[in-house]
C-alpha cells in the first residue's frame, strides 16, 4: 500500500477545488488500470471536481462536468476515462441498459457519482471516495479498503 493510500484512508482535507483537483491527479498516477471508482457525497462535495483532477492526469484536456443530464461522459487521453452520474438510475438494470461495458477501451477508469443507485453492479475491487465537507467549508476524502 502506497503513502497515499494510507493518508487517504485516514482522510485528506482539501481547502479549494485546485487542491482537490491536484490530489485527484496525485490519485490517477497510482491507480490501477481498468479501475472503477465509486464517488460517495452529498451535492457539492467534490466529486466532479474530483474527477476533473483525474481527467488532467491523464491528458484530458476537455471541459469535465456533471455528467447529470447525459448520465455519463467519455474522455480519452492517456487513460480512457467514463465518467457516470448514477443518481437517477433505479437499478443495476439501468446500467446495463446504457451498455457502457462496449465502450471501455483500456486502459480505462470508470468514476460512478452517486454509486449507492448501482452498488450491486459495482465489483468487489472498486476504489470507494467518500467526500464531505467539513463544518469550515473545507472538503474530505477519504479511500475505504475494499
């Protein structure tokens, strides 16, 4: 387990969007290859900016916004990147539905918002965020071992 591993499952603060995006990009360079990645966290807690940090990692140069109103965007760079907002998909059978397994190229991240709709279809390997904000308005993430 890296240091930064160890640091994010005792929880990172991050003070401003910058800093989440610069620890999100920190977190790209250690991910595994063909990663899901589910983001637990009330509206407005980091998680699209978080993937933001992840999509500048890996030489995304595209705007990176709330996928909400499409449920999911693709991003290619280095790493091909989905990024999905589960928050109005009923079941795991929406997801499939959305074939988003014929789209995966590797070597690809699949970063879930809103992860609780879908948690069955998720697998037992995938990295949990959880982000919140702290009672000074500054932000937390933290990894939860699989």
């Amino acid at each position: 387990m890296s240091e930064l591993e160890k640091k994010l499952i005792a929880g990172i603060c991050s003070r401003s969007a910058v800093e989440t995006e610069v620890l999100a990009a920190k977190i790209g360079a250690i991910l595994p290859v063909d990663t899901v990645l589910a983001l637990h966290g009330d509206l407005g807690a980091g998680k699209t900016t978080f993937v933001r940090g992840l999509a500048r990692a890996w030489g995304i140069q595209e705007a990176v916004t709330s996928p909400t109103f499409n449920l999911y965007a693709i991003y290619k760079g280095n790493r091909q990147l989905i990024h999905l907002d589960a928050y109005r998909l009923g079941s795991s059978a929406d997801l499939d539905a959305l074939m988003i397994e014929d789209f995966l190229q590797p070597p690809w991240c699949f970063a879930v918002e809103w992860p609780e709709h879908i948690l069955e279809a998720l697998p037992e390997d995938a990295w949990h965020f959880y982000l919140s904000i702290n009672e000074d308005q500054s932000h937390q993430i933290r990894l939860m071992p699989a």
